[in-house]
C-alpha cells in the first residue's frame, strides 16, 4: 500500500448519487497531479477502484470547482495510489491484486465486424509486401497466428494484450484506433489512453524493462516502412523514384 502525503478528497452525495474525487499534487517531476475519480462504492473501509490520469495547472482552482458544484471535503480517509481508491484512515493494508501490465481495448458496438476484418486484410497484405520487400519472412504467419488477431475475427469487442505478448499486438490495436478513432479505445494499465502519434507509441514501447527488447525491424530505418505495412502510418514515397517521359515543370 502506498499511500499519498498530499491528497485532497472529496465526496458528492445526493439521493442515489454517490461520487467521489481525489487530487493528488505534484506526482511527476514537471509537477503534474494525479486526479482520481467515480462512484464511491464505500464498503465501510475502502472505495471501488477509480479512473485516474495526470493534468497540470492549478489544484486550488480545481478543487474550487469541486467545491462549488457540491462537493464536500471527506474527513477520515486517504488515498492508496497502489490500488487507486480511497481508503479509511485506520484500515489495514489492502493487498494489490497480482496482474500482468497489459492494454486494455473496447470497441464501440457501431463499429462492424467487417470493418474491423478489413483492417485486419490491409494489415496482413501489408506484411506480405513487407516480407518480400525487406526478406523477413514470418511475419504474416505472426500476425495470423495472435491471440488479439484470432480474437477481433471472432467479433469480440473488448480484452487486453499483456506486455509480454508480441509488439507487433500494439500496431494491430493502434491501427484499429487509427482507422475509427471514435469508435476504438485503447488504454494502458494506468488508465492513460494510448498515444495518438506513432513516435508517442515507440516511445512508450523502447521500456525494456516492461516491453523486453523489440524486433530489429522496429529500429529505424526499417521502422517507418513496418509501420506503414501495419496500417499505422500512411506509405511515404520516394518521388526520385517516379518515372515519367513528360519534362518537369518548375515555378
């Protein structure tokens, strides 16, 4: 149990409505806070897990505008950042479930299976032009063979992908969000939604510590061409390669 020096809690409560709102100050060393919040689910010693993500700017200002849309200040409690809830002040230890880092994906209901098998195709002849192109053969067969690839087939519309599971799972989701970014969520054990930008997502990936070592083809310069085979960046084209008869015109 970890628990916050520096949290401010508060509870909303009206009829059924039971709500509660923490803020954290300064977690990140360019002085981001962690705000934490849902449905208060108080079981007399702790809350239900509750959504999280990092902001900056002001904490009075935030937590003014708490107070004013009626809120009120919980006494007698802390904030346990390990499991994310509010916690009675005098409770004993709660023991962090043992899970797997993993990313977690929902796919809207509007979102039809045959647009999601489409991606999957784009994907797959992407592979196959990526194999013969740059002579790492396998992939294709790699890509059929994940369990995220088997699971999307079969029209399921919610899971996770571990850490530990292939990367090449990432690029699938990425490119899934990147082609019905309305309708494709996808987020991390923190509750922090994958990153829109590619080079946010290699990044976030380059942490061997939770991602192990990644493929060489994942390196530049071959990742550009990699990427684009998975659908997550458009194909840049060499123009020195274009041919053409008709004399160029300059302005």
């Amino acid at each position: 149990m970890n628990l916050a020096q520096r949290a401010t809690i508060l509870r909303f409560r009206e009829g059924d409505t039971d709500k509660v709102w923490a803020i954290v100050p300064d977690v990140t060393v360019g002085g981001e806070h962690l705000v934490s919040w849902g449905r208060t689910r108080w079981d007399g010693k702790a809350s239900a897990p509750l959504q999280s993500k990092r902001v900056s700017g002001s904490e009075n200002s935030r937590i003014l505008k708490k107070l004013n849309s009626g809120y009120s200040v919980w006494n007698g409690v802390k904030f346990d950042l390990d499991n994310q809830r509010v916690i009675q002040a005098d409770a004993e230890p709660v023991s962090k479930p043992i899970t797997n880092p993993c990313f977690w994906y929902l796919i809207d209901f509007a979102l039809f299976p045959e647009e999601v098998a489409l991606v999957l195709h784009h994907i797959s002849n992407g592979l196959h032009a990526f194999e013969y192109q740059h002579g790492y053969p396998g992939l294709v067969a790699e890509f059929q063979s994940l369990p995220l690839v088997r699971s999307l087939r079969r029209g399921e519309t919610m899971g996770q992908v571990e850490y530990t599971a292939p990367p090449m799972s990432v690029l699938v989701l990425f490119a899934l969000r990147r082609a019905h970014l309305l309708l494709v969520k996808v987020s991390d054990h923190n509750n922090n939604l994958l990153p829109h930008r590619l080079t946010g997502l290699r990044a976030l990936m380059s942490d061997e510590g939770l991602f192990g070592a990644l493929p060489e083809y994942w390196q530049p310069p071959l990742f550009q061409a990699f990427a684009a085979a998975m659908q997550c960046i458009d194909p840049v084209f060499n123009l020195a390669h274009i041919q053409s008869n008709t004399p160029a015109a300059f302005f």
